[in-house]
C-alpha cells in the first residue's frame, strides 16, 4: 500500500522550477489563485504565477483574439507572458471553450496550440499538460454533453500525445477526478447551484473548495514530480539534496527539508527517491548512504515502502498517463491577474518505472 500522497516513484532530470506559471482559462484561474498555498503546504520552493482568463480559448490564449477580463482587455499570448515572466515550468489546461464552440474548432485549437508547444519547447521550459476536466451534462442545453464528447475523444488525447511526444508530464485531470468520493458535488458554477463546469461547490475549508483544492494538488504535486530528489530544485539532484533529507530524516518536514513523496513526513522512502534520481555528473563521488543506525531503520521500513505497485521507484522515461489518488491541499496566487466569470472550464502524475497507472 502506498503510504505517500506524492508516490515514491517520482522521478526528474533536471528541475529550475524557481517560477511555476499555471495558464489556461478560468478553471486555471481559479487553482492557480492557490497555489502559491500548495507550495508552501508542501514545502516547495517555488513561486507561482498565473496567466488565465475567463472563457479563454485557443485564439484568446495565443493572442489572435481579444482577451475581454484584462485590465484594460487586450491581446496578449499568455504563453509567451508566461516566459517573459521567467518561469521555468509552465502548466497548460485548456480546450472546454472551444469545445463548446460551433463549428467544431478542435482543427484550429491543434495548430494555434501545436505552434504554443514549439514555442515552449524551443525555449527549453519544461511543461506540465492537464487534461480538461469532465463537463458535466445540462438537461437544459445539449451543447454540455456534446462539449464532454469533444473533450473526451478529440481534445484531452491529443493533449496527452503531444505530451508524450515532447517529454513532458501528462495529467489525466478528466479521469482522475472521476476516482474521487462525491465528486460531482463539486460542480457549481456560481457557488449556489449544482453546475456542469466550475468546481466552486461544496463545503469550503479555508475558504477553498474541495475541487479546486483538489486540482490545485495535482498541479502542486506534478511540479513536485518533476524536481523529483531535487530539494532546493536548482536543477541537479546533488549532495546537498541528500544533505537537506539527512538534516531532516525522521521528523515532519516539505520538499525543501527533503519530503520527496509530498507526505510531510522524511524518511526512507524520500532517501530511495533522492537516491534514484542522483546525479552521477554533480560529484566526484558514489550515490552517499545513509548512516549505519540510518540504514537499519530505513531496512526496517522497507517492506511497507517501495513494494506496493503503485510505490515502485522509477527510471527516467517520457510521462505517463496516470492518476495516483492522492491528499487534500490548497493556495493564493502571485502574478497576472484575468480571472474568471464565464462558464467554462478550463493529479500529479509521475513518471512511472512500472509504467504504473495511480
């Protein structure tokens, strides 16, 4: 049984992912306006941005049209906002706007995002793609079932394969969210009424609602993955990432003290994490080992650690497709504001040695 909410099979090249950028539509308005939370939860030394607007599609999002929730309203490719921000990581949901869209524009939204990609690509960001969450269906306006559809078979997997073809992680947003207790509870799209799009019901905790907290996870949690061993995530996982795990092993702590999986706890599963992703090149030395009195404990946990299927460390390899189950979370935002006011809708997900499916 896997005891971590960020898995113990994370794995990560490189991560500089000192600026996280959340873009898309109002659904990443509204979990990147917590973010910032989830970080600093989590303990990930990152800061986090948003460049999201309500009822954002792909010709809003890349600048061909005018983006009406700006101050003033404008336009501006929200890729390319995000670069010019510094971030190092950038995060992309977006697709139910258009879906909703007539004629279908699934053919436009390939070539205006394909070209986004590029840009993203020859930049050398590292990108985390999130499928688009379910619409749900509206009795009322049969337009809600068919955006499901378009989301379902056309967007979300030509999302995840132009993941897996660049490398990046994939999350499978739409099914995972399925896996959750009560969740269509969290459909509302005013905070009042059962809705089809927006995840502003249920009872909020801190304010926040347990769908977008729950999103807001995943993100956090991908960006975990991807700095996977790398505790101060200045892109090499070293000696001073072990360090940072030695310095904190046994006590509660973040990613910054070396919590790995995300589990708040540092142990010996955060070692085989930090040990699996070490970089031979950053020192002219072997993998360190723990201490001996450290070794007999961490043997000790062994057997409840890395043997369950879904807690298997992993080897560097392109994303997978996965939806772990994971905690509860939530966050503010820093950065450009568009928020929300449309209806529309805009898991950490690890690459797997097992190929595994969380």
């Amino acid at each position: 049984m896997c005891v971590a909410t960020c898995a113990a099979w994370l794995t990560a090249t490189t991560c500089q992912a000192g600026i996280v950028a959340a873009t898309g539509d109002s659904q990443t308005s509204a979990y990147g306006a917590i973010l910032q939370y989830q970080f600093n939860r989590f303990g990930l030394p990152a800061q986090a941005l948003r460049f999201a607007s309500g009822g954002a599609s792909a010709p809003i999002y890349t600048g061909q049209a005018t983006d009406i929730h700006a101050d003033p309203p404008h336009a501006h490719d929200f890729g390319a906002d995000a670069l010019n921000s510094g971030a190092g990581v950038v995060l992309f949901q977006l697709g139910v706007n258009d879906s909703f869209l007539e004629p279908d524009q699934f053919a436009a939204f390939q070539t205006l995002i394909g070209a986004e990609f590029d840009a993203f690509q020859t930049a050398g960001a590292q990108v985390i793609v999130g499928a688009n969450l379910p619409v749900l269906t509206n009795p009322n306006d049969a337009r809600y079932a068919l955006a499901d559809e378009r989301v379902r078979t056309l967007y979300n997997p030509w999302l995840q394969t132009q993941a897996a073809e660049r490398g990046w992680l994939f999350l499978d947003n739409y099914h995972a969210i399925q896996q959750q207790p009560g969740w269509q509870s969290w459909y509302s799209d005013d905070g009042l009424t059962p809705g089809y799009v927006h995840l502003y019901g249920g009872q909020k905790v801190n304010g926040i609602t347990p769908g977008y907290d729950w999103l807001s996870q995943q993100y956090a949690f991908g960006v975990a993955s991807l700095c996977a061993g790398d505790a101060d995530m200045n892109g090499v996982v070293d000696g001073a990432d072990y360090t940072a795990w030695a310095d904190g092993f046994h006590q509660l702590g973040g990613f910054a003290g070396g919590d790995f999986n995300c589990d708040l706890l540092i142990d010996g599963a955060d070692y085989t994490i930090w040990a699996d992703n070490f970089s031979p090149g950053s020192a002219a030395i072997p993998v360190p080992e723990p201490a001996s009195w450290l070794l007999l404990v961490v043997g000790s946990w062994l057997p409840v650690i890395t043997f369950g299927s879904s807690c298997a460390a992993a080897p560097r390899q392109y994303a997978k497709n996965c939806s772990p189950q994971l905690g509860k979370l939530g966050s503010k935002a820093a950065g450009q504001k568009t928020t929300s006011g449309a209806a529309e809708t805009g898991n950490f997900c690890a690459r797997s040695r097992r190929a595994a499916q969380g």
